[in-house]
C-alpha cells in the first residue's frame, strides 16, 4: 500500500467508493421528471425531495456493490486506468463493504415506504426493483454488467423509471410525454458508462468482464455514444412539434460544443487521457439536464 492511500480516514474512504462525481446521474431523473409534474399541473415538494434521496442513495449502494463485486471477481487490478477503488486499496474490508451496501438499501427501502405510502404499490414495485437492479448490476449469478447488458440497465433505471417514476409520484399515471422527456436523461447517462467501458475495454476483457464495448467493440462503443447523442438533440425537437412547449424547450441545444467536444475527445483520447472525457460526460449529464428542466418549466 502507498503513501498516497495510508493518508485516507474510514470516513474518507467511505465517501471515494460512493463516488461522488457519479451521483449526478442520481439527481438529473428527479430533477427532469419534477419540471414535467410542475409543467403538468400537479407538484408536491416532499416527494421530490424523498425520491432524490432514494436515487442517490440506489446510486450509492449500487457503486458499492460494483467496488465490492468488481474486487470479488478480479476486475479491479494495479493497471486500472479508472479512480482509486477501496477494496483493491485495502481501505475497506469485504464485510464492511457488505455492511455498508445492506445499511445503504436498508435506508432506500425505508425512505421509500413513505412514498409506497403516499402515491400507492406501484412505487413499492419500482423501489423494490431497483433495489434488485442495483445489486444485479455486478453481484448474482447473472451480473448485468459482465453479461453486456449494463448499458440497457443505466438507460432503463437511470433514464426512463427514475423519470417517469418521479412523475408518477406525483400524478399517479405513465404518460407517452413523460417517456419521451426520460429519454435524453437515459441516453446521456448511459453515456457515462458507454466512456468507462471504452476506456477499459483491455482490463475489462482480461477479467472476462464483457461490456458491450468488449463484446462489440471500439468502433460500436463510439457509434453507440453519438447515437445516443443524436437521442438527447432530436426529443426536445419532438416534444416542440408534438406538445405545447415553448421554442424554450429548445434551451439544451446550447449545451451542443460540449457534445461535439466530446465526440472528439472520444475519438482521440486513450487510456487515463478519458478520465477527463468521463469527468465532462457526467457534467454534459448535468449540464443538459438543467437546460432541459428550465425548457420545460418556462
């Protein structure tokens, strides 16, 4: 162990595994699914509030479980190109890791009863199976990750139920508008994966890891990252032409240098040199999704 890690607190090394430069990921769902329900008529902050801390904290013990199972499986070596990871570090132990990802969904699950309480059983369906979806990520017999189906899960839990589900809170229906304003939120935080899996394409290979970028490779994971691109730029064009929105809807269109920032930096960088794309893919995330809740709400 050097230097570098022996200086990190228990409670330091806590905060480095929920990765905080994720949690935007968390928050733009709840975020973007409040501005529709404001948009809609009907609001109540408390639930809001509730369902942003339960998405955090799936985000929290979801990254947890990836640290832990990731360590477990032997994906996390000394050439990782990605983030100090804990375990690996010798920062935390497994049963402590195992403790903290129980505490994490335990507190999930009981935030969440509130809100099974008072917008019904559906909620209580949603909670329990993202809970499930969180620990399936890595852990199980069948761990989405390993298994290319990664991507698919960011885009559904992050995307299009953490959007419509915060929606749902507070008009208690699934609408087609409220699936197409989840769809820029999913594309542009699968993103953040499509980035992680290029960049580990080699690690993730050798540990038979098999993300989509290892199953189809370099060329894919870039057609993937702009098609998703495309994805976020066409649905406010969608929404103006179908919905009553104002042409403020189309308020993220300034975010698009960043977007074509990106594509060249996906398509030039290597190895530790994507940090620095990841790092401004998750704040595009946030940055799209601020511009496009302003667009719906004025």
């Amino acid at each position: 162990m050097n230097d570098n890690i022996i200086k990190y607190s228990k409670i330091e090394s806590w905060f480095l595994a929920a990765r905080p430069k994720t949690l935007l990921a968390a928050v733009v769902p709840v975020m973007v699914g409040s501005s529709l329900a404001v948009y809609s008529g009907e609001f109540f902050l408390p639930y809001s509030i509730v369902a942003l801390l339960c998405s955090i904290l799936i985000q929290v013990g979801t990254n947890y479980t990836n640290d832990l199972y990731d360590f477990l499986k032997g994906s996390d070596t000394k050439e990782r190109k990605g983030p100090l990871r804990v375990l690996s570090a010798g920062l935390i132990s497994v049963d402590e890791m195992k403790w903290g990802i129980f505490i994490v969904f335990l507190i999930t699950f009981l935030l969440g009863l509130y809100l099974v309480y008072s917008s019904g059983w559906i909620i209580f369906i949603i909670g329990v199976v993202s809970i499930i979806a969180g620990l399936a990520y890595t852990a199980g017999p069948f761990p989405l990750a390993y298994n290319g189906l990664g991507d698919v899960f960011v885009f559904i839990f992050f995307g299009i139920v953490g959007t419509m589900g915060t929606y749902y809170l507070h008009h208690q229906e699934f609408t087609l508008l409220s699936f197409l304003v989840s769809l820029p939120v999913g594309a542009l935080i699968t993103n953040i994966l499509v980035v992680n899996n290029f960049r580990d394409i080699e690690e993730d290979k050798a540990a038979g890891k098999n993300t989509l970028a290892v199953i189809l490779g370099n060329t894919f994971s870039k057609i993937e990252f702009i098609s998703l691109l495309i994805i976020s730029f066409v649905v406010p064009i969608l929404l103006f032409l179908n919905y009553n929105f104002s042409f403020w809807i189309f308020l993220p269109y300034i975010s698009l240098p960043v977007a074509i920032l990106l594509m060249k930096m996906l398509n030039e960088y290597h190895g530790t040199q994507l940090n620095k794309t990841l790092e401004l893919t998750a704040k595009f995330s946030a940055l799209y999704g601020i511009l496009f809740s302003i667009g719906i709400l004025i």
